[in-house]
C-alpha cells in the first residue's frame, strides 16, 4: 500500500521556539494532504487541509499564522508550529489521498503517517 | 466537529473472545472507515464500507452499516493480544475525503 512519512517521528523544544514537522508521500503524488492534531487518550482532530501550490484551508478555530502550512510539492507538505508554547504539545499526524491510482475508490482512503509527537517545555 | 462517536469507550476482553465496537453518527455519509491505532503511532486503515452496502468482511474484521439508524459496528473475531488498540470510526461526507470526522475511538484490550 501507498506509504507516508513524517520526519521527526518525536521532538522537544522550549516554548516559543518554531517547530517544522514534514510529511511525505514515499510511492505516491498527493495533491491533497490532510494534517491532524491528537491530544492524549482523544481522537484526531482535523486541523487544515493542505492543498499543492494552493492556500492550506484551515479548520474553525485552528490559527493559520500559528500553524504554517506548506505544499511546495506533490510528494511533502510541511506544518510549521511558530512560537510554540507547552498547550501545543500534541501528536500531529499527516495523511494523503492517492491521487494517480486509476481506481476511483482510492480517493476515499486517506494513507497515515506515524506521527510526530511534540513537547514544548 | 465531531460527528462519529464510538461505543464503548474502553472494552476488555479475553483473548479468544469477539470484540463488538459501535460507532454512530449525525448527517448522512458517502462511506464510513475503521482505523487501528497502537499506542503512540499511526493510524491503520482497516476496512471502507459505502453508504449502499450493509456489511463487509475483511479477515476476522466484520463491518455493517445501517443508514437508516446512522450507525456502524466493527467485529473483531477470535480476538489475539496483538489486537489490543484503539479503534477509530471515520466518516466521509463526499467522495473526495474533503471532510473526514474521526469518532473518539475505542480502547480495545485483548488479555492474555
């Protein structure tokens, strides 16, 4: 199945410092990269959407120039969390849809990458 | 928002047993995913059922759907240790994932 990856898998950083978490799609090209946030013992949480060449559109109540989102290219997106501070420390875990596969129900499956964890001191 | 909660919250059992997770919903759907979650990692897909199908069979997984009721269980048959995770519905709204709603999941654990 298609693979995605996230680097880093885990990071610590002190509060008010920016952090960049990258996703990749290993086997696949992913015009559409999703970016979600999963507190402990809760489910995940939809932040933004992350378009190629395009705007990330961004969930209610999630702030854009808090949580930077990049799409330079058809493979990464990138979630940058500027100035962070300790309530951001949180599991961010990215997913993207197969674009290429000639199967129309691809599009349905979302492909998950492994996560990064986050702790802000 | 939320839209698809899970049933129970927490479910222990032994190994051998079946586990039977519920997940419901509010608005209508296009398709409605089951994800596995180990602790600490990634998600899974485990099984897509569609809105005009009503049961699915993958393995020892068993997923029906009743639309009438907005609802949707996953069975887990012969349950093994290594089954032990939590269990996630998720929703689409369309064709295209556009809007994809996690339930809170299912913490499923499958004792020795």
């Amino acid at each position: 199945g298609a693979v995605v990856s996230q680097h880093p898998s885990w990071v610590i950083c002190k509060s008010g410092t920016s952090v960049k978490i990258e996703c990749r799609s290993l086997d696949f090209q992913a015009t559409t990269m999703f970016w979600y946030r999963q507190f402990p013992k809760q489910s995940l949480m939809l932040m933004a959407t992350s378009n190629e060449g395009s705007k990330a559109t961004y969930e209610q109540g999630v702030e854009k120039d808090k949580f930077l989102i990049n799409h330079a290219s058809l493979t990464l997106s990138t979630l940058t969390v500027t100035s962070a501070h300790p309530e951001d420390s949180s599991f961010y875990i990215c997913s993207a849809r197969d674009q290429t596969s000639g199967s129309f129900f691809s599009y349905n499956e979302q492909f998950f990458g492994p996560g990064t964890r986050l702790t802000v001191l | 928002s939320q839209q698809g909660e899970e049933d129970p919250q927490a479910l222990s059992i032994q190994e051998g047993e079946n586990a039977t997770m519920n997940c419901s919903y509010k608005t209508s759907i296009n398709n409605l995913q089951w994800y596995r979650q180990n602790s600490g990692r990634g998600l899974v897909h485990l099984i897509l059922i569609r809105s005009n199908e009503r049961e699915k069979h993958s393995g020892r997984l068993r997923v029906t759907l009743d639309t009438s009721k907005k609802s949707s269980s996953l069975l887990i048959t012969a349950s093994r240790a290594a089954d032990t995770a939590s269990y996630f519905c998720a929703t689409a709204l369309d064709n295209y994932g556009q809007n994809f709603v996690f339930g809170p999941g299912t913490r499923l654990s499958v004792l020795p």
